[in-house]
C-alpha cells in the first residue's frame, strides 16, 4: 500500500454511526461506529455469526439498518430520496458466492451494469469490461460462460464486474469462502494488487494473513457489536479486548 497504517482521516469516504440491525426481536447489529477513509483497507474479521455480513449488507442497502446512520461524503444514503442505483455503483460489493448472470458470456456480465445503471454506450462499456478483466487475468475468458469457470475464475470475473463500474469503495463479503483452498491464492492475489493501487476497501475475511498483511486497519466484530478495531501491527500482536484474544489465539493455533 501507498501509506500503510496512515489513515487519512481528512477524506473520510463512509462514516457508519450508531448502526443497528434487528431481525425481528434479534438484534444482529448493536451500536457500529466506525470511518471509512480514502485509500483504506479495513478488514473487518470474527466468528461466524457475529453480525460482519450483515454489516456489509447493510452498508449496501441490500437490508435496511434498523437504526444510525451511514453517511457517504456527508451524505446519509439512509434519506428517502437518495438513487440506491447510482450509490452501488460508488460503493460495489463482491459476494461470496459470484453473483454472476449465469446466462451471459464473461464479458457480458462486466458489461451489463455499466450499459444499464452508469448509461454507458455498448463500446465504451465494452472497452472498459476488458480493462478490468485484462487487469484480474480474466480476459482469455471473455466468451466463456460462468458454468464453464472454476470458482476463482468466477471472483475474478466479479472483481472485474465491480471494478467495471468505477466505484470508489469497494465491499467484500468472505470473497475466498466459496473456494477450494487452491484457488484461495488467486483472488487473494488480485485483491491485494487492487489494495497496492489505493483502491478503498472494506473486507470481511477469515483470511487471517491477509487482514494482517494487506489491510491498514481491522475491526474484530463479536455478537453484533464491534468490540476492538485498530492497526492491524497492534491489533494481531497486543489485541486488548479479552475476545479479541481467544479469537485469534483459535485462529493461531490452527
């Protein structure tokens, strides 16, 4: 990364404020605060069920918060009026399981939002479909269709599909735990260049190498609440929170 651990916190992207999520009486979110600066790679870890998904969905407006706010430039994308089209598009989302219009060739799927949600013209979508499948190594695979693709074919596809839209930050929820474990490497890869070129992201992950290497900042997140975020130097080798601790001493033993 450019500047690792310098979070710069005079261009703040996303700011979440009080969040609050419930499912009915179960509340899954409880209170998240935390800022998303410009260049950031925060990558927000836990056990399963502690509410990181949901974060995620949220932040996307795939669910909508019980409560807070999520403010984008200042703006709160949780008002009436705001275009939940054109705020995907700025802020992507990655998914664990691809997402990918099964009946459309690879190029096809990289091309399809830009022509329908930014209004691109068919050749300058096209021209940018293949920018971003060239940059993932996806591009041999132009005329392939997913049911052709291994699964990390597949998330490479769909990181080209996001990055295709030119969004300023982007969200990935568990993009390697759909994979076998050889085709781990391959997205972690791409994901990790994206990082190196300034590309804002925020990233739930059980990859416990990559939150520690690649990101500049980790929230560990436990029973819906966040309950210790800082650099990740700090965060792996002194953690403070007791159930930081048993998290990763589990995860270090492995």
């Amino acid at each position: 990364m450019a500047a690792p651990y310098l979070r710069d916190f005079a261009h703040p992207v996303l700011q979440i404020s009080h969040l609050s999520k419930n499912f009915g009486s179960h509340e899954v979110l409880k209170d998240i605060d935390f800022t998303v600066c410009r260049g950031d790679v925060i990558s927000i870890i836990g056990a399963s069920g502690s509410g990181k998904s949901t974060l995620l969905r949220c932040i996307n407006l795939l669910e909508t918060p019980s409560g807070g706010q999520i403010q984008f430039h200042d703006r709160n994308i949780l008002e009436r009026d705001v275009n939940i089209p054109d705020y995907r598009a700025k802020v992507g989302m990655v998914f664990q399981s691809f997402n990918l219009f099964n009946n459309m060739s690879v190029l096809r799927n990289c091309e399809i939002g830009q022509e329908k949600v930014l209004k691109k013209p068919k050749r300058e979508a096209r021209d940018s479909a293949m920018k971003y499948l060239q940059q993932v190594g996806m591009a041999p695979y132009i005329n392939a269709y997913p049911h052709q693709l291994s699964g990390g074919q597949k998330q490479r596809v769909a990181i080209a599909r996001a990055l295709a839209m030119e969004p300023e930050v982007l969200l990935f929820d568990e993009p390697t735990s759909a994979l076998d474990p050889e085709m781990v490497g391959e997205v972690l890869e791409v994901m990790r260049a994206l990082a190196h070129d300034g590309m804002t992201m925020l990233v739930v992950t059980h990859e416990m190498s990559f939150a520690r290497d690649v990101s500049n900042h980790v929230i560990f997140m436990a029973d819906g609440v966040i309950c210790e975020q800082r650099d990740p130097q700090r965060l792996f080798t002194a953690p403070k929170n007791k159930r930081t601790q048993d998290f990763l001493l589990r995860f270090l033993q492995r």
